[in-house]
C-alpha cells in the first residue's frame, strides 16, 4: 500500500469537476461532479436516521437495484432533506440533466446533498451546474481536489485521500474525498463521503467490505450528537486497473479491504478533527474490553460527552468525566478493572488505576492535553476487544456557528 497525491481522480478513468451555482453560498463553489469513463459497480451505506433525505432515498435505490454508477452530482448549501416531491423532482431533475450532457442514463446518476434541512433546491440552478461541469470534467489531481472543496459547509479544510496497492500484477488505485463537521453523530455521521477505485470487484464483495469497513471508521465518530439525514458514502469500481475481478475473499480481497479500511479511517479522523468549532481531534482508545460491541459503545462515549469534550478543549485532566461517560454507556464492566491513560505527542500519563486515584503531575498533564490530537486510552482488562473512536473538543465557536447557521 501506497499513498499517492489527490483524491477520487486519482484511480484511471476517473474525471471530476466543481461549479460556483450560486444555490446558497456566494462567492464560492457549491457544486461538484464526480464521472467515470465506464459504469461502476457501486456500494453504499446510509443514514439510520428515519428522516431520510430526497437524495438519500434516490442513491439508495440506484445501489440497492443492482444497477451501475457512472456519475455523481454533489451540491452543498441545501440538503433537499424534509422537501416531499418537489425535493424528489429535483433529484430526477439533476440526473436528467447529467445524461442530456453526458449521455449516460439517468438512472446511473446518483446525486448528493448537504446543508440546511427544509429549503427547497433551486433547480435551474442545479441544471445549470450540471451544465459546466460537463464541460470542464477533468482527469486531473486538481479537478478532484476542487471537487473535495465545493462540498464543504461549515468544514474548514477540505478531505481527500489517495493509495494505490498490487492486485495480480495490476496496480489498482483507490481515491476518496469526504465532508463533514456539524450534525456528526454514529451511523453514520453527518457526512457525505465518495470512493471511487479502477478495481475489478464483484459488486457483492463491495458491498460488504463498506458495510463492514464503516464499522470502525466513520461509525465511530462523534461531534455533537445529532445523526443527520443527508449521510451517503458511495463507493465506485469501474475495473480499468484489469486486474482479474475478486470473486472470492481471497488475498486480493483482503489488499483492497485493508486499503479501503484505511481511507476511510483517514478521512473519519479528518472529518471528527474538523468538528465545527474545534480546535483539537480527541480520540479514545479502549482497549482489553470484553466484547467488540463494548469496546465501541465505551469509546463512543467517552468521545461523545460534552463534559469530556469540554475538559479536552479546557485542558483538564479531570478523569472522572471520562469514567463517568463509561459508566453510563451501556456496556458492563468492573471500575475496579479499568487503567485510565491521558496519551499526545507530549508522552502517556495514567491518571486511574484499577479503582483508584493516582497522584500525577498536574502541569504534564496540561501539556499533553494542549497538543492539536490527544487521546484517552481507557484499558478495561477484561478481554482482549479494542476499538477507537473519533471526535473534537467543544468550543464556544460551536455555539456560535449553530445559532446562526440558516443565516
């Protein structure tokens, strides 16, 4: 495995594009496409909250049908969310304005929104970006990373990634691109994500290495609690890398589930470091669990408290919040088990053991929690179950962003 510049046109036959239409945002790009040369496989997974976008239901469809994927039309500023048929219209609006460009039938066109529920898209708008996309799509790095920048909302710093890895011979590449700060809570997050790969694949294994990937990648992300109803992550094949296509979980399978896993990871810690108004990525480790599900719901938790999230961006090595978040998690265990550890750049420090209170030096303390990424390692010594989770430090800047966000 390799990482390589850029994003989801780093994989052959891959072209992308971005549009200032102007649907929300002013002075900006607010629209991008993401086309292949050849239809895709496709996969996908999607939001568990019960208000599902327009948009949502519409990829939903195109993944769950067993049909191909040729291109996807990304707009952010309004998420076509709460629109009844209006917001279905325009879905279809879009995509009938993809293959008038393209040629490509409609109904390989996925589409993709996100920002404020309840507000209509403006479709001529929508039509009219599709319209120079089409024109300018573009092979190059450039191309996908402009994309990855004209789906932000209240994202600061755009996301993509990009690896490259051997499959019979063949190098196969896959590339990906994601947003997400505000209304991030798991399954999944608030959050529209795109991978794109010229791997050969059978659409069923693709299916389930996502399904299983986003487990422990973008499911274990928190920012503030809210599931949103817009979240999408579509994953592309078009098979131009020639390998021989994976039929089988053999060693091939097992490359590109490792690749896919470790993109995803990449742009779920950019995306829960990025948390609106954050100014630090907080992870928690648990480790020694008794179960996998234990090890998540712990973590989860720990990661999801305001009161943690608020010691982490103050830099106080209150223990106790961390423990507390544990204890009302859900998950069953001994307190008198479990080893806490404040983790940076800085050093390890434990602060818990085994039920007790350990004396510790306030001041390194301080300065391992004042590193940009800090973690809180919670050893449970109960199992031998682990997972990490992601999330951000809360802020007075979150406050602010989302009192005024529909301004």
């Amino acid at each position: 495995m390799k990482i390589i510049e850029g994003g989801v046109t780093a994989p052959i036959g891959f072209k992308a594009a971005d549009f200032a239409a102007g649907i929300k945002y002013q002075g900006r790009t607010d629209m991008a496409m993401v086309y292949s040369d050849v239809p895709c496989e496709c996969a996908g997974t999607f939001t568990t909250n019960q208000v599902k976008a327009a948009c949502v239901m519409w990829d939903k469809k195109i993944v769950e049908s067993g049909s191909k994927m040729q291109a996807v039309v990304i707009n952010s500023g309004i998420a076509n969310a709460c629109t009844g048929q209006e917001g279905f219209d325009a879905c279809e609006a879009t995509a009938k304005a993809v293959e008038k460009e393209l040629g490509v039938p409609y109904d390989t066109v996925a589409v993709a929104s996100t920002g404020v529920i309840g507000m209509q898209l403006p479709v001529d708008k929508l039509v009219n970006g599709v319209t120079g996309m089409a024109g300018i799509l573009s092979h190059d790095k450039e191309a996908g990373t402009k994309a990855s920048k004209a789906i932000m909302t209240t994202d600061t710093i755009n996301k993509e990634y990009a690896l490259t890895f051997e499959v019979g011979g063949k190098t196969v590449t896959v590339g990906g691109m994601s947003k997400g700060s505000g209304m991030i809570h798991p399954n999944m997050c608030t959050m529209l994500g795109f991978i794109t790969t010229d791997l050969s694949i059978d659409k069923t294994l693709m299916q389930q290495a996502l399904s299983s990937v986003v487990k422990d990648t973008f499911n274990m992300i928190t920012v503030d609690g809210d599931t949103s109803t817009n979240d999408t992550l579509l994953l592309m094949a078009n098979g131009l890398a020639g390998n021989d296509t994976i039929t089988s979980k053999n060693e091939d399978y097992d490359k590109f589930y490792e690749t896919l896993f470790t993109i995803c990871r990449f742009l779920a810690r950019k995306m829960a470091g990025d948390g609106e108004g954050a100014s630090k990525l907080f992870e928690a480790k648990v480790t020694g669990a008794k179960t996998k599900d234990d090890a998540r719901t712990l973590a989860r938790a720990i990661v999801g408290s305001n009161l943690s999230k608020a010691a982490i961006f103050g830099c106080d090595a209150n223990f106790g919040r961390f423990l507390c978040a544990m204890g009302y998690s859900g998950a069953k265990f001994d307190q008198n088990d479990v080893e806490l550890f404040f983790e940076s750049k800085k050093g390890t420090l434990k602060v818990f053991d085994h039920g007790n209170p350990i004396d510790f030096d306030e001041e390194y303390a301080v300065s391992i929690m004042k590193e940009d990424e800090v973690m809180v390692v919670a050893n449970m010594n109960e199992g031998d179950q682990e997972a990490t989770a992601f999330g951000c430090d809360l802020t007075y800047d979150y406050v602010k962003i989302n009192a005024d966000y529909r301004s």
